[in-house]
C-alpha cells in the first residue's frame, strides 16, 4: 500500500544564495524519494516546493534546516501546498528567479 502524498513549499533565509543551496536541497530530495523543485528567489531567500510522504518532507525540512557547508540558515517558513502536476515526478533545480 501506498502511503499518501502532499506537498510543502518551505522558504530558507540566511546565506543561501550562491552556496548551493539549490544543488544541496536537490540531493536530499531526491534521496529522500521527493519531487519538486529548488529555486533563488529575488529577495535572497532560497524556495523549496516538495511533493512526497510526510515522513520524507519532515525529513527534508531537518536537511533544509541545516544546510550544506557554506550556508548560514536564519529560518525556514514552511507551508502547505497543492501538489503540482507539472513537479510531481522528479525534483529539479529551476533557474528563474
């Protein structure tokens, strides 16, 4: 059986931007069985949209909550989200700010 899937969208601030965050993020999703995305936003803050089970987004946000060498993480917002069709699949990192 299955377990259900939902997705979250979580906003990491600090450093984030220009340390692969983005790269970080896709290496913990994708081992952690997740789709969706990682992307800079213009005001500094990286976002990150998951769709999986909830152990495995809870599992991310404690990766997001960390960060990879380099990051200084201030705080992640987390909220739920609709799961997206288009990013329900793999995770990638999108270069649109």
């Amino acid at each position: 059986m299955r377990e259900e899937q939902s997705a979250r969208r979580y906003y990491v601030s600090g450093i984030v931007q220009g340390v692969r965050f983005r790269h970080f993020a896709n290496s913990a999703a994708l081992r952690l069985g997740l789709a969706g995305y990682a992307r800079n936003l213009a005001d500094g803050r990286v976002e990150v949209y998951a769709v999986g089970t909830p152990a495995a987004l809870t599992a991310l946000r404690s990766e997001l909550e960390r960060g990879p060498r380099g990051a200084s993480v201030e705080h992640v917002a987390e909220e739920k989200a609709a799961i997206e069709g288009n990013f329900s699949a793999t995770f990638s990192i999108e270069y649109d700010a």
